[in-house]
C-alpha cells in the first residue's frame, strides 16, 4: 500500500494569508498532482490572526481535492506565551523551564499528536512551518517519518532549543535557499546529510497593464513598487524613510513608491503625494502595479524565500533588497536579478541607478526571469521533493 | 544533498549584469564620497539619526528592566560546564582534549568557590524575581493614571474656562440691552422737553398691529438683544453701500441707524424712518437724521422721482403681502429713474432661520420666499432684479467635514466622500445664508 505524505501545520484553509500557509496549500496540491496521496494534518485554529482557539469543527473533510482532518487545540495560557514571547522579541533568551513553558502554550492538539503517534507506519510528515508547537512536539512524535519544511527566519524562534531539536530530528529537512541552509548550520550545527534546498514552487502572475494601472491612479510618474505585507518586521517604514529623504534629496526627476499589500505604515506628511498606499489590491492589479513599475524593493531583513521577489522577476522587472538579508541579497547575486542597500546612502546611489538607466533594467531583469525559470517552476520544486523521498524510501509508485 | 545547492554567485553570460562588480563599485563610490565629505554632515547626521529611529525599536525602562531579569535568570548557572572548542586545524582535537583534561583535573577546586556564587546567585534570583516585575508592573500603572489624571484636569480646566467665557456673554448683552432702555429714556425725556413742531413731518405714524401691545422703546431693547451689535451690523451692511453712490437714500424701517451712519460716512445724504419712537431717538442722538413715520405713508406723500436709493433691511417681513406689493410699488414712483431699492430680509430657504432668528421676533408675518421678492419688484417695473446671499452662518456653526486619515484604505475614504458630500447639501439646506437683500434697478 502506498504511503501518504501528510503536512503538518497549525492551520489550514484556502483564504489564509501567509508565505507559509500558501506554500503548504501549494506544495500539498503539487505534489498530489503528480500522483503522491497528500492529505494535511491540522489543528480547529482558524489562522494566525485569530485567537488559536477552536474555530473549525474536528474531523476529515475534503477541500479543493485534499483530505484535511482537524484536531481540537490544547488549551493554552496565551498570556504567558505572550510575556515570553516579548522577552524573545527584545533578545532576551528564555531559561529551559520556560522554554519549555513557551513551547507548551504554542499552537498544538493532544489529539494531533496523539494520531501523529498511532498512525506512522501509513504517513510521512511534513512539518511546515518551524516556529508553532504543531512543529516543535510534532516532529519528536515519529521523528523517523518527519520531514521538515521549516521557513526559517534569522530571528529569536530559531535560537530555541525547541527548533534546534527538531531540525536534528527530522529524516529530512527542506529549504528554500542555500541562505536558509546556512543559517540552519548556524542554529543546530552543521548538515548531517540531511538538509536539502528545494526551493518553492512560484506562480507567475497574470499579464499586467500598466497603462490601465497609471490610468486609474493617475500616476504619471515613474513608479518603485512595494508588494506584501506592510509591517515593521517586513521593515517597510524604513524604506518609506528612506525614500522619504530620497525625494527631498534628487526632487528631480519625479519618483512616486506604491506601496501594495494589507497592513498599515505612516507615511510622514512631507512625502505624501509621493507614496501612494493602495492598501490590497487584487490579483490583477498587482500585476498591473508590477507592469508599471521600475523596480520592486523588498526591505525585509526576515525572508526565507521571499516570492515577490520571484513574481517581479517574472513580470520582467528587476528587485532592489535589503544588503543585511542574507535570502534576498543571494537572490540577487545568484540571478544577477537586482542591486541591494546597506544604509540609506547606497540605497541613494542604487535606486538613483536604477532610475537613471533603463537599459540596466532590461538586463537585470531579464537574468531574473531566467533565474527563476531555471530553479522555481513547480515541476522543479516537486522533482526535488520526490526525491528527498525516494532517497528516505517512501512508497508511493 | 539535492536541489540547486549552490552558495556561489551566477556566473553572469552574455548580456548579464555582473551585479558582484557593480555592488562593489557602488559600495566603493559611497564610501568614496563619504570620505571625501561630499555628502554634508548635515545630510549625514539626519541620515543617522533616521536609521537609528527606524531600525531599532529601543525597549523602554520597562523593557530593560525585563532584559536585564531575563540575563540573570540566564547566567545565574556560573558553575555550568563550558564548551570546549578550538579553530585550529589537525591538533585542534589534541588541544581539545588536552584542555578537557586539565578542567577535569582542576575542577573539584574551582567548584568549590563557584557552588558558592551559584547558591548566592540562586538566593538572588529568588529574590529578584517575584519582585521586579510586580514593581516595574505598578509603575507603568502609575504612569497611566498620572497621564489620565493629568488628561482629566485639562478636560475639566476647559470646560470651566467655557463657562466663564459664556456668563461673560451674558453679561454684555445685560448691559447692552440696559444701554438701549436709556436710550429709550432719554428719546422720551427729549420729547417731553421739545415737541417737534406740528406739520414739520408727514402725518403720525399707525403703528404696525404687533407693536400695537408693546410698551414703548421694547422694541429698541429687542433689537438690542437679537439684532447683533452695532458694530456687527455696520459689517454686513457695509457691503450694500456700493449700490447707493447716488443720494437721497431714504433708509425705510432705519432701527438704530447703521446705514445712515455708513452713508454719513461715505458723503450720501441719507434720511431714515422707522415706525418706533425710541429707535428714532437713537438716531437723533447720534445726529442722524430720522423721522418717526409709517413707511407707505411717508413714501407716498413725497415727490415722484426724488429719491436717489431705498434701502429697507429687515422690514418687508414685518408687512403683510398687499402692503410689501403698495411699498414696492410707491418705491418705485418715488426713485429717480437709475434709482436703486434693496429689501434685506431673513432667508426662508435656509431652514434654521424659522427655529432661531425668524420667530424670535412677534412682529414678523410672513417670510418672503427669494423668488416671491423678485417676482414683487420685477412687477412693480424694477430691472436687473439680483438676489444676494447674506450672512451666512459661520463655519463652526456647520457640520464639519471628516478629514481623511493617511492610514484608511480606498474604500474607507469613498465612504468619507460621500459623507462630506451629504454634510454639505445638509449645511447648504440648514446653515447657509440667514438673510437675503433683493435688489433692482429704476431704468
């Protein structure tokens, strides 16, 4: 009898935001399709931005094609795992009882580990992402079965003694970028054989308009776009900072940053007419935004993928990053897709480059493209998951 | 180990950027002209101080107080075994071991100081830690009630200072509704004193039915409290005197004589009537020249043709319609061809007007619609009949617009918009113009 691949996540459904959250949605269908019995393990959690209370009723359904079983959440003391974790985001460090205290008041169901548990010998487990108890207790539950896809980030939650534990554990561990693998060394010590880079699979967006998109936001101007998500963690008030300063620095010629995506971000008075917040746009639209931009600029120092930076190679536009992000920074020089900034006089130099001269444009966009082509097509990405399975010996064929 | 696995950069092909090169000359060119002071210390010191503000979110008191638990609590252990490492290549795992030897050989007598630091670390912590963060919790809380205290206070300071600032209000109109009953007084005691001589002034005036109950000079004490102050209706009237650049003006219904001053002022000679004794003893007083008379009757017994202007403010709504139809008409007879009559009179499509200013007053009868006082002149043969809008409320009167904020989303502000948008046709309908003058032209 065939095996069944389950991922393993602290929830699930089709209209959760989140790279993560997505990339568990996308890679689960991916690999079905090619002919792997997927199913996802999950708990009642609505999604992140919901309190992690029961939400969903437990149980298997069928979504989109997947079988999804949901398990009850463990009562949890949410207000210690908050104090705990705010100690975490200020760079304290947590004592082991009380890492073990933060773990315990994470995300997680008995009930999950407990069918974790009875049910390996039918199972492999992909755990995905790193930072939630589903992840940190589940992987211990059948480490021999475990794959992990953990997302990781260089911040506080991958200093754990919880996240090192089970990046050994796991038979597999999955990254998206060589940086990940990298900083993954650095957290639980180097490869044992079992880390690979598997990349993630991306989508290419719809053909966009850019004259549809200037004509209804009545831009004239060229156009630095932002995509995603705005908060402080995705550093977006510095580039608003930053280009703040930009605009006051060279008023000429005339330079307007779109910014696309949920969330909020001040946008200092002095710079108003020059930032242009659209809030969420539709798929299209993005695509539209994308078409009438120069460039896409992706300020965040916590990436361990970062697909916009894909999607704007895609629709051929070159990427500008931050230099202290080790993903995005290898991205560009991998590809030869985009320039990058340390501080804000570089950021100065490079987008001034960036604007000045189209041609350069061209071609680092177009190395982009063939960048992302060459590694991140859905065909690449589950070639190289069917293969980490075969080697751990899956039956599925 | 699968999948792309390289940590190398792109060899760029044909027609590739190199971006490893072009990174380095762009990091080499900003440090080029940052030695070379090219960017001003000025640019350099606000460029900082920006990155020191947004890339670290510095924890406050609070927070240290946290960090600085949470340090202990992670380095009380002082007796821990360290790690034992070495960077050098080949020996190292001799060194290592070597090293690993002489801690055990030396450790039973470093323990023995250590277990001491650790039990008094120990003690420490116990002490420290149900105790700090019950401190620092009561601080913030503090904190918080001092700023709302201070908030409260503030709250309450304005309030009084309303209050003041409102019986002084009071106080004012007291005193000049006093100012208007000597006045009043005064006109009477003149009268008494020094009969105008018989025949001088065109027959005694009937007083409008609603003044018929009235003790005399009420009226000049009610305009005194509703009609706003001298000075306030000098402003707004001061907009008409263009029209009257030609004399006579005869100022119909003159109150307390604010035109006739303007006109005094501005070299037109102006006479005023008015059907109230006290109002007319103002004027006197003031050295205007005011006659106390009927409007229709004063009008009609003066020559055809002689009067430069007719200014009539606050009066046609004092006339039932056959009278304001008789007055137009007369006004018409006695204006001088270019001649100008102006009929100012509260706004009735303006509807706060009927629950303030235009009841306020018994002896108004009817409101005259702008349309109605056009179609009245025009009637009587006027031309180049214009309706003015006049005294519109002020802008704290009306509802205020909500401003957009930065932070809304597309949507949010569309709402806002269309709000705005429904608040203006509410003020235009509401507080727009209280008054109104109909103008037109003997041709």
């Amino acid at each position: 009898m065939a095996d069944t691949l389950a991922f393993v996540t602290p929830w699930y459904g089709r209209d959760i935001a989140g790279g993560a959250e997505a990339e568990c949605r996308a890679t689960a269908r991916a690999l079905q399709a090619r002919g792997f019995p997927v199913e996802i393990l999950t708990t009642c959690a609505r999604d992140h931005a919901s309190p992690w209370a029961d939400h969903h009723p437990p149980g298997a359904t069928e979504e989109d094609g997947l079988v999804v079983r949901r398990f009850r959440v463990r009562p949890r003391d949410a207000e210690r795992y908050a104090r705990l974790q705010w100690r975490l985001d200020l760079g304290g460090r947590l004592a082991p009882h009380e890492e073990a205290e933060f773990v315990r008041h994470s995300v997680n169901s008995d009930d999950l580990n407990a069918y974790l548990a009875a049910s390996r010998d039918r199972y492999w487990y992909a755990f995905i992402p790193y930072c939630f108890g589903t992840t940190w207790e589940g992987a211990l539950a059948a480490p021999e079965r475990t794959l992990l896809v953990p997302c990781l980030h260089d911040e506080p939650f991958a200093r754990l003694q919880a996240t090192r534990r089970a990046l050994r554990a796991a038979r597999a561990v999955c990254f998206h970028v060589p940086a990940e693998r990298a900083l993954a060394e650095t957290v639980a010590g180097p490869d044992p054989g079992t880390f690979h880079v598997v990349g993630e699979g991306v989508d290419a967006l719809p053909p966009g308009d850019a004259a549809r998109f200037r004509a209804k936001h009545r831009l004239h101007d060229p156009v630095l776009l932002y995509a995603g998500r705005k908060a402080r963690e995705k550093n977006v008030p510095l580039l608003v900072e930053y280009f703040a300063h930009y605009r006051i620095a060279r008023p000429d010629p005339p330079l307007k940053l779109v910014l696309v995506g949920a969330g909020g971000v001040r946008i200092p008075p002095r710079v108003g007419r020059d930032v242009l917040d659209l809030g969420f746009v539709p798929l299209q639209e993005k695509a539209d935004a994308y078409a009438a931009a120069i460039a896409l600029c992706q300020p965040s120092l916590l990436e361990s993928f970062s697909l916009v930076l894909m999607e704007a190679w895609l629709a051929g536009r070159p990427v500008l990053v931050h230099g202290r992000c080790a993903v995005t920074r290898e991205h560009c020089l991998a590809a030869n897709g985009g320039l990058f900034f340390d501080g804000y006089f570089e950021f100065q130099e490079t987008l001034a480059l960036l604007a000045g001269d189209p041609a350069l444009r061209a071609r680092l966009a177009t190395a982009g493209r063939a960048y992302v082509l060459g590694r991140y097509t859905w065909e690449r990405v589950t070639d190289r998951y069917l293969d980490v399975l075969d080697r751990l010996g899956a039956r599925w064929r | 180990m699968t999948g792309e696995g390289t940590t190398t950069a792109g060899e760029p092909g044909a027609g590739a950027v190199d971006v490893a090169g072009l990174m380095a000359e762009i990091q080499a060119r900003v440090r080029e002209r940052k030695a070379a002071g090219l960017y001003s210390e000025e640019e350099v010191r606000r460029v900082t101080q920006l990155e020191l503000e947004v890339a670290e979110s510095v924890p406050g008191f609070a927070g240290e107080l946290e960090q600085h638990l949470a340090a202990l609590n992670d380095g009380w252990d002082t007796a821990a075994e360290p790690v034992v490492t070495t960077h050098r290549r080949g020996i190292g795992r001799a060194v290592v071991l070597v090293k690993r030897l002489l801690r055990r050989l030396t450790r039973p007598y470093i323990t023995m100081v250590l277990q001491r630091q650790v039990q008094f670390n120990t003690t420490l912590l116990q002490l420290l830690n149900p105790f700090v963060l019950p401190v620092r919790d009561q601080l913030q809380d503090l904190q918080r009630r001092l700023e709302e205290a201070t908030l409260e206070a503030g709250e309450r300071l304005a309030v009084e200072h309303g209050e003041r600032q409102q019986g002084e209000r009071r106080l004012a109109a007291r005193l000049d509704a006093l100012a208007g009953e000597l006045a009043g007084l005064r006109g009477a005691l003149d009268r008494l004193r020094d009969p105008a001589p018989a025949g001088a002034l065109p027959p005694a005036p009937v007083p409008p039915p609603g003044l018929a109950t009235l003790p005399e000079a009420a009226y000049v004490r009610f305009e005194d409290r509703h009609r706003g102050s001298r000075e306030e209706i000098r402003h707004r009237q001061r907009g008409y005197l263009e029209l009257f650049a030609r004399g006579p003006v005869l100022d119909v219904g003159c109150g307390r004589g604010e035109f006739l001053e303007l006109c005094r002022e501005a070299g037109v000679p102006a006479r005023g009537i008015d059907v109230d004794a006290g109002m007319v003893a103002r004027c006197r007083e003031a050295g205007l020249d005011a006659v106390q008379a009927d409007a229709l009757a004063y009008l009609g017994a003066l020559p055809d043709a002689s009067l430069g202007g007719i200014f009539c403010a606050q009066v046609i709504e004092h006339l039932p319609p056959e009278a304001l139809i008789a007055l137009v008409r007369l006004a018409y007879a006695k204006l001088a061809p270019g001649g100008v009559l102006l009929c100012e009179t509260p706004n009735p499509a303006c509807l706060t007007v009927f629950s303030g200013a235009f009841y306020v007053d018994l002896t108004h009868v009817k409101p005259i619609h702008p349309e109605a006082a056009r179609f009245v002149l025009e009637a009587a043969g006027f031309r180049d009949v214009e309706v003015r809008y006049v005294n519109p409320y002020p802008p704290e009167a009306r509802l205020q617009p909500v401003e957009p904020l930065w932070y809304l989303r597309r949507y949010e502000t569309a709402f806002l918009e269309q709000i705005n948008d429904n608040f203006e046709r509410l003020n235009q309908l509401l507080w727009g113009a209280q008054d109104y003058a109909v103008v037109g032209v003997k041709r």
